[in-house]
C-alpha cells in the first residue's frame, strides 16, 4: 500500500494501525477522519532527531500547524518537544488552550492585525516572522506600549520557483509573503528593523513552498538565504542566529509519487549548508525547519459512505459519497491528487473507473477523478488516503454539513479527536 500504516486485513478491508476501517466506519459514522497516531509521533521525531544530528543543537522543527489544527495536535507537539508555526490568533489560542508554551512558536501571516500582534505579545510569542514594515512599526510600537522587546524574524523571498502548483508557491519575488532579496527591499528592511528600539532582530525566514519532492530548490534556497547573511554582515555588521528554511516536503498521495526519507533529506541538506557556511564565513545560526503536511497527511484517512451511484453512457461514471468539498476542498481548489479506495473490498477487481463526487449543490464539488476501484453498491465504505493536512483544517459548513468527527488509533484502541459538528453547533451563532 502507499504507506506501512495501511493494511488489508483477512476479510478484505482497509485498515489503518491495524484498526478495520469498516469496524470504526460503523461504531463511529461517517464521514469521519481517522488518524493513526504513532505515525504523527514518527514524523516528528524523525524530524526533530535528524535537525538535532544535521544541524547541531538548539535546531528544531516547528510544526506548521496550519497543516491540522486542534487541541489535541498541539498537545502531541508539546510531548514530542517540538516547536510550532502559527498564522492567526485563533490557531495561537487552540495552542494556549491545549497547554502548549508558545515561546518556541513562530507566528506568521502576510496581515498580522494590530490585534494580532498584542493578542501574541500578551501571549509570550516566540518570534514574530515579519512579513512587511508596516506591519514591523505596529509590532515595535505594540511593544514600546507594553515596555518589552519582541524578537522577531523578517521573512525574505529568495527568488526561487520549486516547480510545484502555482497556488503553493511562495518564494519567487511577485509574492504576497515576505521581502524580495533582490529588489534591495531586504536590505532596507534589516537596516530600518535594526533601528527598532523595540525590536530585536534574530534571524530571516524563507518558505519556498508545497509538496516539494526536489532537494535541489531546497539547497537553492538555503545557498541564497546563507549569501545573503553574509552578504548583509559586510554591509551592516548584522549577523543573523537564526536561519528558519520554511516547510514544503513532498508526501506521497498517489503510488507514482515517491515516499521520501526524510532523515536522508535532512542529512544531504545539511551536508550542503554546512559547506555554505564554511564558504561564506560566518558563524552557524540555529536552523529551523516548518514541516505541516508531512507531519500530519500520511497519518490519516477518511472514510465516506457510498451513495448514488451514475453512469452516464459515452460519458463517464460517478460515485456519490456524503462528504466532499466541506471536508476536503483541496481537490475542488487545486486539483490534487489522492488515492481512493472501496475499503470494503480491497481485494476485489478495480475495474470501475469513475469520479468520485462530493455531495454539495456545486459541480466542482469532485474529490478525484479517474479512479479505479470495484462498483461500488450504496452504502459500502469508501476510503480516500493521506488526508491528515489541509482538510480539516480547510473544512468549511458549505450547503451546513456538520464537520466530520476525527478519531485517533493508539495501542489501547480507537479515541475521539474532534467531535462531530451537530445540527445546534451549524445555528449557535445564528440571531
Ligand atoms: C504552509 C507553510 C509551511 C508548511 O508547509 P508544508 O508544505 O505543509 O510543509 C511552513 N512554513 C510556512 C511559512 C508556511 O506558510
């Protein structure tokens, strides 16, 4: 299967950590989420070993929480010991609420509102990652009023395009994030963010992007990134400690993608920036890293109950499930790719190919197209793989379809993550 974690069991269903999809399907209902959870743990100790062994001490990853966002994420956070990447206040208070310390958290975004920034200096935020100086006179002048200094970060576009989809795009220079290295607005903006008397400059930021399988615009990124610490050092004296290289690996969706080792990934970046270093002369800064998606895709599926069925004569079959877009937009945005599967009868013959459609009043409403799996019969179980990032935390209540319940599988059995939403919880902000 795609990955170790999924499994078909004697009587032919898909299971995940060993746990029978249609079992949960039914104890549970549909649709619903399942995340397996020694393979979240897994990915964040991969990640926080290989940064600690590549990139020397006081390296970490932060978890882009965008990715899967709920209290119980960031409590696995805290045990795990790794640090998190947050971009609103509202993922900032899920943290707090969860317990997590959010000094070793990076609060981002490209509109950080006045509330915002105090909201996160109340807070104890890590380090704000500056995304204009605008918003940077709002965070010294917050601080002034509070009598602090904020440690922050200026993110910086390096000017790289990782041949990935345009929508998870970010570090070329026509960008809505960050500060472009080679218009000379970086430089400007080190020496005004210098000028700061409440602002204490700590390091730069780069995220070039999404599902990124390359290591090549990763080593681009960071050669860029590693010239231009040097490069500002000789024209200010400034040197950075802090060198924050973004997310964006690759996670394998579909069985043509390859399944990254992300250990090695790390070992071969860091063999190369460290041969940077050396170059450019200047002293070691922490690296950090802001793994989302493959912390969290790769530890879920979700499980959706077939219902019409359509064959459309010189045309083409769709399947009909009760989810869809209102919990996973990603297909309907971008046209992304995921493996489905009838979890009820994984053995048996794949030969109906069809578009598996969602079920609001909206023909983009798709969660793939082309798949090939048995005909499915109304109300057998449906399984749509790798769904741990971007869909819950993208869900929405289109056409009021309650969110989905999320369960986790752990060695003592299944436990409930996220509820499910109920009709009361569609109208209590309702007048
Ligand atoms: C989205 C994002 C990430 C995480 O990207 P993944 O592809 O999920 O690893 C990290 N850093 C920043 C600034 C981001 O916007």
């Amino acid at each position: 299967m795609l990955h170790e974690n999924l499994t078909i069991n004697d009587l032919g269903h898909l299971c995940i950590a060993g746990a029978d999809t249609l079992l949960l399907a039914q104890k549970h209902g549909t649709p619903l989420m399942v995340m397996d959870e020694q393979r979240i743990r897994r990915n964040f100790q991969i990640y926080k070993g290989a940064m600690a062994k590549y990139f020397g001490e006081g390296s970490f990853p932060a978890f882009a929480s965008k990715s899967f966002s709920c209290k119980y994420i960031y409590r696995l956070a805290r045990e795990e010991n790794v640090g998190i990447d947050i971009v609103s206040s509202g993922e900032l208070y899920t943290a707090l609420e969860a317990g997590f310390n959010v000094e070793k958290s990076f609060f981002h975004g490209n509109n950080k509102t006045d509330f915002d920034i105090e909201y996160g200096i109340d807070n104890g935020v890590g380090h704000f990652v500056v995304d204009n100086m605008t918003e940077l006179d709002s965070i010294d002048r917050i601080a002034r009023k509070k009598g602090i200094i904020q440690p922050v970060i200026l993110r910086l576009t390096p000017g790289i395009d990782p041949h990935t989809h345009a929508s998870i795009t970010t570090g070329q220079v026509d960008s809505k994030f960050g500060i472009a290295i080679e218009t000379g607005q970086a430089d400007d903006a080190v020496r005004y963010t210098l000028s700061k008397a409440n602002i204490r400059l700590d390091g730069f930021h780069c995220h070039i992007g999404s599902q990124i399988f390359d290591i090549k615009p990763f080593c681009d990124a960071a050669r860029l990134m590693i010239k231009y610490i040097a490069e500002i050092k000789e024209k200010t004296g400034y040197e950075a400690g802090i060198l924050n290289l973004g997310g964006g690996f690759g996670v394998r969706y579909i069985p043509s993608q390859p399944e990254l080792d992300y250990e090695e990934f790390i070992r071969l970046i860091s063999e190369f920036i460290n041969l940077e270093i050396e170059a450019s002369k200047i002293k070691r800064p922490i690296i950090i890293m802001e793994p989302g998606r493959s912390i969290v895709a790769d530890s879920c599926l979700t499980l959706y109950t077939v219902g019409g069925t359509k064959e459309i004569p010189g045309f083409k079959n769709y399947v009909s499930v009760d989810g869809g877009m209102p919990d996973n937009p990603r297909y309907a945005l971008y046209q992304s790719d995921y493996t489905v599967c009838l979890a009820s009868r994984m053995n048996d013959k794949n030969d109906f190919k069809c578009t598996v459609a969602g079920r609001c009043c909206e023909s983009g409403d798709l969660l793939q197209e082309n798949v090939d799996i048995p005909k499915p019969q109304r109300g057998e179980i449906l399984a749509v793989l790798v769904t741990g990032a971007y869909n819950y935390s993208m869900a929405s209540n289109y056409n009021r379809i309650p969110r989905p319940k999320v369960v986790g599988i752990r060695d003592t059995g299944d436990f409930e993550i996220i509820r499910r939403e109920t009709f009361a919880d569609l109208t209590k902000n309702d007048l």
